[in-house]
C-alpha cells in the first residue's frame, strides 16, 4: 500500500471533500501537524512514497532520506521556497502546486489587517472588553495611495478592493498586465524606489526570491512616506525584521500589519510580538473554509493525477516527468 504524509493542518482540521478524495484512493495516510523544520521532516520522511506538504522544510537532506521511495511532492499552496526544487528536479521528484485558489481570501486578509491598523480595532475591543470606554481616532483609506508590490493573482485583487475603497492604486511588477490596469486604473511605478516614495499604504504580494529577501529593509524605508503602513500577506523574510522592528520604535512606519514572520511559529521574544503599532496574524491569510476547500482538492488532485502517471493540474518543475506509480 502506498503511504502519504499529510503535513497541513487546515487541511486536517477542515472539514471538507478533499478528507473522503483522498481517503478514496485507499491509500495509507500518514499525519503531521507542520509545518515542520528540517529534523522533523527528516524523521517523517523515509517510508512514504507521496508528500502532501504544507510550509515544511524539504532540503537535499530530506530528500536524499526520502528517497528512493519518495515519487511526488505536492504543495497545498503556492510558495515553494521552502522546498529545494533545483535538487527536486535534479532527483527527478515532480513538485506540484495550487495557484488560483486562495487570491480572494488573501486578498480580504490584506485589507483586515489594514483596516485593524487604521481604525485602532485591537485598541478599541481591548478597552470595551475590559470595561472601558476609551477611544482613538483613526484614519480613511479614502484617497491614499496603496503600492502594491507584485501585481500577480493576489496583488490583482487587493487592486480591485482599492478601488472600491476609493484608494489609488500604484503597481510594481516585472510582468506587467495592461488591460487590467486600464481597466481598474492601476498606475505602474517605474521602479520599486518610486513605489515606495509615493504610498502612503504597501502591500507586499511578491514571491521570495534571493532578490526580494529583505525588500523592506533600513534603506528603502528610509525612501518611503513617513508614517507609511506596510502590509505583508507573501513572506516574512521580504521584510528585514530588526530594521522593521527598529521603524516601528521610531514611528517612521506608522504601523505594519503581517500574517507572516521570518520564524513560524516564533519565539516568544521576536521582535515584532511587542510592538502596538505591530499586528501579527498566524498565517491564516487563505485560511477559510471556501479556500482551505479548494485548496486542499487541488492538492489531492494534483497527487493522484501524478500517481496515475497524468498530467497535474500544476507543477513547479514541468521539465520532471511524472510516472505512474499506482491506479487511484
């Protein structure tokens, strides 16, 4: 019998049609509550021949343990930069994805975070849930200018909900959509400095990569508005966490709102944990039951459909040809 790991927890703990897909295949599932870091993965791996992974730590090691029964990887999501794909394809192990299932969901997240930021939510709830009536004043999104850094499926939609907010929306991407930013009036930056320079409001949509690693650093806060908030819903690493611990100190980042942390879970003395003008989320950004949903389908989907030897639905190293391995 073929043995899966399932390491996901919204996947385990939403209920849903993606427990009685997989569970179909007959196929012995394995579970972990990830993500996990590399010595944890280390010792689940060994035994299985699929990997249904969530944000787990998939180095050369683990995969030179995992192999040679391990046949597919699979990615509940869309970042792979937890996963080692250069030694994925040079082993021949097909990495699979999910993209177009959670933009929606991240998109609405971004906005939570902002808006809590804005109008004192947190302090607010505080004060009456303790008994008192105390109160600050906030701020409009009305008429500020948002800079949304990557305008792929999410930055798209954090467009559209700025627009129906009455916001500005400024774009920075490589990859650049013209009929869309026609359509919904996105300006686009010439470069990330005049991103920066013009938002009163960031929102990081990028992937992580060796160039967007510390993105957010001290130098190009130092080229953004006073007073800027910065939204992250991508990755922590994209922002350098003492230099956006040290700017929150000095208040030149007014707030800075993030589901992501450059340690999941962290330690209880991480830097951004105690700052008030500081909103951490656990990374549930896409966490809700439409998206965990088809999230989770498109995941066992794209497993079985390795397995089976067929085409997945998307795959991070198309150059890896899948072969079957089992009928399901």
């Amino acid at each position: 019998m073929l043995r899966i790991l399932l390491t996901t927890t919204s996947f385990q703990d939403t209920p849903g049609d993606h427990h009685e897909r997989l569970a179909a295949t007959g196929w012995e599932i394995v579970t972990a509550r990830g993500p996990l870091s590399e010595a944890d993965t280390l010792a689940a791996v060994g035994e299985i021949d699929g990997f249904i992974c969530g944000d787990d730590a998939i180095t050369r090691q683990v995969l030179d343990k995992a192999l040679p029964r391990l046949k597919v990887i699979s990615k509940y999501g869309i970042g792979v930069d937890k996963i080692d794909v250069t030694a994925c394809t040079e082993l021949g192990i097909p990495v699979l994805f999910t993209p177009g299932v959670n933009h929606t969901t991240v998109a609405e997240h971004a906005f939570l975070l902002l808006l809590a930021i804005e109008k004192n939510l947190l302090f607010h709830c505080d004060s009456t849930r303790s008994g008192g009536w105390q109160r600050q004043t906030g701020h409009e999104l009305l008429g500020k200018t948002i800079g949304i850094v990557g305008l792929g499926r999410i930055g798209r939609e954090v467009a559209i909900r700025a627009r129906a907010f009455g916001m500005e929306p400024l774009g920075y991407d490589v990859f650049w959509d013209e009929d869309f930013a026609a359509t919904q009036g996105v300006t686009r930056a010439a470069t990330l400095d005049e991103l920066f320079a013009a938002s009163d409001y960031i929102s990081l949509h990028t992937n992580l990569t060796p160039e967007t690693r510390d993105l957010v650093r001290a130098e190009t806060i130092a080229g953004m508005k006073p007073g800027v908030i910065v939204i992250n819903c991508a990755r922590g690493e994209i922002v350098n966490t003492a230099d956006m611990a040290a700017a929150l100190e000095s208040g030149r980042v007014r707030g800075y709102g993030t589901d992501v942390l450059d340690a999941e879970p962290p330690p209880a003395d991480h830097p951004l944990l105690h700052h008030s003008n500081c909103l951490v989320t656990p990374h549930i950004g896409s966490r809700t039951t439409e998206s965990v949903g088809r999230q989770a389908l498109a995941a066992v989907e794209n497993l079985i459909r390795a397995m089976r030897g067929e085409k997945p639905l998307a795959q991070v190293n198309p150059e890896v040809p899948v072969k079957k391995v089992a009928d399901a």
